[in-house]
C-alpha cells in the first residue's frame, strides 16, 4: 500500500483532489490531500520561508507515512520537490503534474515565464497576494463550462510570500524515483529544468491529451497514472 500525499497547485485547496481520491482509495491506497497554509481552509494560517515545505513534510511525519507518493501539481512542485528529499526513506516516488520544479536558490517569482517583475507587480497591487485567474485564463485547457466554475468558486487568492521563496534543495531532484507528468493542451514541452532533469535515468515522461488542471479534466486518467507510478 502506498501513501499519496496530494497538494494542488496556486489558489487551491485539498478540495482540488476530489474527483482523484476515489480510484486511489479504491484500490487500497491511503489518501492525503493537503491544503497549504494561506490557502482554501487554511487562509488564516502565516506564511513564510519554506512554510509550504514544512507543511508537506510535517503532514507526512505527523500521520507517520511509509511508502509516500508525493504528487505536485503546478506551483506547488516546486515547495514538494524541496519536501521530497527530506522525507527519507519514507519517500517511494514523486510525480510533478504540469508542474514547475525547483532549482536551488530559485523562487517561483524568479522562473517566472513572463518575467519577475510582471509577477511582483501583480502581487504588489493585490496586497500581496496572487489573485485567482479568471474566466478567460481556462480557455483552451479541455475544461468545461462546469469544470471552470468549479476551479473559481474555490480558488483563493494565493500568498506571495510563498512564490516569492527560494528553494533549498537537500537532495539533487535527480536522484529521486520520478515522474513529470505533462499536459499537452498547456504547451507540448516541459519546462526547461524538468527537461534537463528528464534526461536521466530516474525520471519518467508521461503525457496527457488535456491541459493544466487534469484532476478536474480528466480525473480517472490522471488516478491511472499515480496507481502505475506507486507500482515503480
């Protein structure tokens, strides 16, 4: 029995899970869908440097998991690629979903593909939080008109603290059991860091036909892809 540890990516919750959760129970697995601080449920809470990546890890000590599958979907790869590697052996595999990776010294503002100032600019004027996207930043993403409610009637405004955080990486990501999880619709290429990473012998590519938020576009594809990935 494996362990999935799931965190979604910026302005979402645990809630962001709920159509992967079944098939994962389902086939004797444990489930953890995690909310991070200053998020959905967790709004209230503080954040600060490296307040994600002690969320995860502190999840994963707090309920005492073996076998743990880390899965990050989009911002949040890059707070669960710093967590991975301090998990230990209780780490089995890690799948970064369409996700950014974290470099050393690399914050999520600085990688930024429009550039940081644009991003530090966006947060400034929102009192420093990112605000959710709107109707017209789902177009194209294989989401229907019901799917994309859904993801706005979630979303919270995500704290800038946390993009703005540097990663401090324990670990080479590439020593870790690996796989990158690319969504066509949103661009056919990883990023350049999960590229350069993919080259070696313990990440895995794995592609889907849809775009950048499958656990509401197509959950049971994506379930198949983390069941085959605890099985490595």
């Amino acid at each position: 029995m494996a362990n999935f540890v799931l965190v979604a990516g910026a302005w979402l919750g645990a809630w962001a899970w709920d159509d992967v959760v079944p098939a994962l129970r389902d086939a004797g697995h444990g489930v953890h869908p995690l909310t991070l601080s200053g998020l959905a449920d967790k709004q209230a809470l503080p954040v600060g440097a490296q307040t994600h990546v002690r969320d995860i890890v502190d999840e994963v000590e707090r309920l005492d998991l073996r076998d743990v599958v880390l899965v990050g979907h989009s911002y949040s790869g890059i707070p669960v690629g710093q967590a991975a590697a301090r998990v230990g052996d209780r780490l089995a595999h890690v799948l970064f979903v369409d996700s950014e990776v974290p470099a050393d010294g690399e914050s999520f503002i600085s990688t930024w593909w429009e550039g940081p100032a644009a991003l530090e600019a966006a947060i400034a004027g929102n009192d420093g939080w990112w605000a959710p996207p709107t109707e017209g930043d789902f177009a194209g993403q294989g989401l229907s008109d019901e799917q994309v409610a859904r993801i706005l009637g979630g979303a919270t405004p995500h704290p800038g603290a946390s993009l703005a955080d540097p990663a401090v990486l324990v670990r080479p990501l590439g020593e870790l059991p690996t796989t990158y999880v690319k969504c066509l619709l949103d661009g056919a290429e990883p990023s350049d860091g999960a590229a350069r990473l993919l080259t070696g012998e313990r990440w895995r590519l794995v592609e889907m036909d849809t775009g950048h938020w499958p656990m509401f576009s197509q959950p049971a594809p994506l379930a198949r892809i983390l069941l085959d990935a605890a099985r490595r």
